[in-house]
C-alpha cells in the first residue's frame, strides 16, 4: 500500500524489451535506498512494480504487458522522471489516502491554468465509465499522488496544485494532451457500486 505522498522523483535510464514484458532500470535518489530489498515494492507513477534487481541506485522493474497497456508507462523515454513511493510501514504516517498501486485507467490533460502560488489542471478521462466513482472534494490518485478531486463536469474534472506538491512531483512539467495514471479511491468505489446494486435490485423487484 502507498499514501499518495510522493518520496522522490527517478530518472528512467534505460529501456530493456523482452518477450511479454519491458524492463525499466531507473535511478533512484539516494535517500530512497536504504534498506530497499528485492521483491519490495514501490510506486513508480503510482503503478506498483517489484523490484526485481538493484545496482548501487539503479534500481530494475519487470513490467507486463497488461501494466504497459492500463498505464502511461509505455509512453515513457530513457530521461524522463518518474514519481517514486516506496511502499508503507505500519508506524508511518498517512499523510495523503490509501492507495493500492492499481492503476485503473488513464487521463489525458485538457486544460492547464496558471495563477499566483497555485496551478489548476484539468483532465478528461479516457476511460468515461470511471467518472461516476470520482466526486467533488473526493481523494483521486494521479500518477502516484493523492490529491483532492476540485470540479467534475461530465468526463472530465480538475485538481489545484499547492506549490509543495509542485515541487516534489513531476505533474507540473507535464503538458497538454500528455496523458496521467489514475487511481480511483477503493471507499469511493465500494460505496458506489454497493448503492448501485440496491437500487438495481429494488428497481427489478417493481417492474
């Protein structure tokens, strides 16, 4: 499980192509490294990869085709930077939301308003069967990071951004038509999809 707080950012150094999978090998900055073992797991743009090899700070990830398919992923370049979590501990602080490290679907950037100490995004969701499990002031993950969900109008919704969160991530250096990775909170789905069902269940029993 992660928290949506972003730990450091990685550099993608290489890009290794084998049979049903790619093989990622970013480098990590220092104060992520200690005690990281193989087989830990880690948020890398909020998709949870293991660890499958580390090198002093270069660390290798084993991505399956499905996760190239569901994620932004497969759009990434040797050189681009990567939102890094590493997994939580029970005694450590949940300064964001719960999330899984499943990514659901994607979002592609629409709109992009800059002001004075605050950056507001706009996203429109490739997917539009997920909008119904994304609220005004819920938790949504994107590319790893737990924000709070501003307006939703229709398929697409906006997020601001305090300058701290610009800061340790890499979603202010994204551009318009560039697409994020999306994590819906699992609270927010249940409730949802169980209220869906009783009304389904009552509205057969009338007809």
């Amino acid at each position: 499980m992660f928290t949506g707080i972003i730990q450091g950012k990685g550099i993608l150094v290489d890009v290794i192509n084998r049979i049903n999978l790619n093989r990622f090998i970013v480098k990590f900055p220092n104060e992520m490294l200690p005690n990281l073992k193989i087989g830990a797991s880690v948020s890398n743009n909020g998709c949870c990869l293991t660890v499958s090899d580390i090198n002093q700070e270069y660390i290798t990830f084993d991505l399956m085709k499905e996760t190239l398919k569901l994620t932004n992923l497969e759009s990434l370049k040797i050189g681009d930077i990567i939102n890094l979590e590493r997994s939580v501990k029970y005694s450590d602080e949940i300064g964001g939301h719960i999330m899984s490290g499943h990514i659901i679907t994607t979002a592609k950037i629409i709109k992009i308003l800059k002001s004075k100490n605050n950056l507001q995004i706009w996203f429109n969701l490739c997917k539009k069967k997920y909008v119904k499990y994304i609220l005004h002031k819920g938790f949504i993950g994107i590319d790893g990071i737990s924000l709070t969900v501003g307006n939703v109008t229709n398929n697409s919704f906006c997020v601001h951004l305090i300058p701290e969160t610009i800061l340790r991530t890499t979603i202010a250096e994204k551009n318009l038509g560039e697409k994020v990775n999306i994590e819906i909170d699992f609270h927010t789905q249940a409730i949802v999809d169980t209220i869906e069902r009783i009304i389904n269940k009552k509205y057969k029993r009338i007809i």
